[in-house]
C-alpha cells in the first residue's frame, strides 16, 4: 500500500526528532518533592500515623483477647454439684413453661 509508505516515514521522523527536555529536566526533584510537601492534606497526616500505628493496635487487640480468654471461668466437671444446684429442673420449667 502506498499509505503505508508514507506513514513508516512519518514514524520514523517522530522517532529521530528529539525535543530539549534539558530546561524541564534542571531542578524537577526538588520542583516536584517541594510541589508534594505542599500539596499534602490534613488528612494524610493521620493515615501516615494509622498506618505506622497498626501493628501496635493489632498487638493490644491481640493482648486483650488473650486476656479474655484467659479470665473465662474453667467447665465444672462435677455432676453432683450441677444435680444439687436443681439444673435438671430449672431445663424442664423453662420447656414446658410451667
């Protein structure tokens, strides 16, 4: 195709032409890192502190449930003393409603 010809031409002088970045270039980091300490917001204040702060949460989340855990009172094993405490009785009103 006689397009095609002419559009590779094209490319290519797209490609061979490079334009003068050297003015852009002069600075940018500290352009660019001195524009994003401006812009920060509030708010990214505290999901930093959030962030960093989470392994400290998840260790007292972690603290309190052994601690829960561990102030749950033992089974009483005994039977006698579930039989005296009238339990049986206490199921069955409960029941039938009486």
């Amino acid at each position: 195709m006689p397009g095609d010809d002419r559009l590779e031409r094209l490319f290519a002088a797209a490609r061979a032409a490079r334009p003068d970045t050297a003015r852009a270039q002069y600075g940018f980091e500290t352009r660019l890192l001195a524009r994003l300490r401006v812009e920060r917001e509030p708010s990214a204040l505290w999901a930093a502190w959030t962030w960093r702060l989470i392994p400290a949460f998840a260790a007292l989340a972690l603290a309190l449930g052994v601690w829960n855990y561990a102030a749950l009172p033992g089974p009483d094993n005994d039977p006698a003393a579930a039989i005296a405490a009238d339990f049986d009785r206490e199921l069955v009103a409960y029941f039938t409603g009486k």
